[in-house]
C-alpha cells in the first residue's frame, strides 16, 4: 500500500509507506487535507479529503466517527455527508464515503497525532478500510441484476420468484429467508450487513426494480 498525502507541509516527511511529494502516481491512497486534488485521474483506490467538492457534491457538513463493518475506527473523524451510493458510513447511516468512477471518495481528515507521530494505527485502518469500502458495485448495477433476473423467470414462468422473496423480505426483513444470490447482491450494496438491514435502501432498490420491469405503471 502506497499513501500521497497532500497539503501537510514541511511537516510531512516520506517514508516507505507515506509520500510526500504531491505525487499521486502509483499511490493507493491519496490523503488530501486542503483541496488541491481537484480530478479522479488517478490510479488510487480511496480518496480521503477534507474539502472534496470540487470532485464529490457535499449535502452537509458535520463531525460523525467513520464505521466499517463492527468496528468504530479511531485514526480518522468523518466531516460530512456526501451525494452517492454509500460505502463507508457514520453511526447513523450517514454517506461519509462513496463510490464514483471505480473508486471510494472518504468525507474525512486523519488526526495529526497519527499522520505524524504514530502512523502505523493510522495504515492499519487504511488497509481495513480498502479491504471493506469496495467500489466496484453500485446502486445502479444491484437494480440492474435483479431487474435482469426477474425478467427472465417471468419469461419462462410467467412469475418471478425473485420478485416474490423482494416483496416478502421487505415485508418481514428476514434475511434468513432470502436465497444466497439475493443476499449476495444486497451486500454488495450495502442493504444487508450481517443481520442488520437498511430498510431505506432495500424500498430504493425494488422500487427502482419495479420501475424497470413494470415502466407502464410509472
């Protein structure tokens, strides 16, 4: 892993893991602490900025603790709410990090504490968060293969049984209920953590499901 940190100054000093430099090329991870990254043009996996607007719309601004998975991370704060399908989240659901064009846009700043003094804290939670922030499956893509799948029973049975767990799960929210392919692609998106449902997302996707397959009735 290969981390750029922009806009730190004199007080950023390169080592085997962070460099300094400005130069983004081959970099993993761009840390960008005053705005100067102004395009995704990069090979880097996950942006971290504290003034993204000029790459990512704002919806607003506040400080909230960054979650991935179970764990609170410790070595980053949030800094708001961004425009997009969400892959890193704060403690109430809210869009600190998310996917554009292949790669993860984070709403958040390191603390200094662990930028310069004590980095290996801080490139732990760098690799965690890699390792669970994924961009390659949006909101978009989800509705498009379950829409895919459901026209394709339709045509051979005349009924989609996919359809019919959607309609159930959001019901009941019993994931236990759903077949593996339906809970994998809810995953993918983030509707379904563990036993943990986002219910808002799950009624966006069918609904934008149901907009596909049925485009008369809307």
């Amino acid at each position: 892993m290969k981390v750029t940190v922009l806009g730190l100054g004199r007080d950023c000093v390169s080592n085997d893991e962070f460099n300094c430099n400005g130069n983004v090329d081959g970099a993993t991870v761009i840390i960008d602490l005053n705005g100067s990254l102004k395009s995704l043009n990069t090979r880097a996996q996950l942006i971290i900025s504290s003034k993204p607007e000029s790459i990512v719309p704002v919806k607003r601004y506040f400080i909230d603790e960054i979650i991935v998975g179970n764990t609170v991370l410790r070595t980053l704060i949030g800094l708001g709410e961004l425009s997009g399908d969400a892959v890193i989240k704060g403690t109430k659901g809210e869009a600190l990090g998310v996917s554009l064009n292949g790669k993860v846009i984070l709403f958040a700043k390191p603390l200094l504490i662990y930028l310069l003094h004590d980095q290996e804290p801080l490139i732990n939670e760098l690799k965690l968060l890699l390792s669970n922030a994924k961009s390659g499956v949006s909101i978009s893509d989800a509705v498009d293969e379950l829409a895919s799948l459901i026209i394709s029973e339709r045509r051979s049975k005349k009924v989609s049984r996919t359809l019919a767990y959607l309609e159930e799960f959001l019901q009941d929210g019993n994931v236990s209920k759903l077949p593996p392919y339906i809970v994998d692609i809810l995953m993918s998106v983030g509707a379904v953590e563990g036993d943990n449902i986002n219910r808002e997302l799950i009624e966006r996707i069918i609904s934008e499901v149901k907009t596909r397959i049925y485009p008369r009735r809307n």
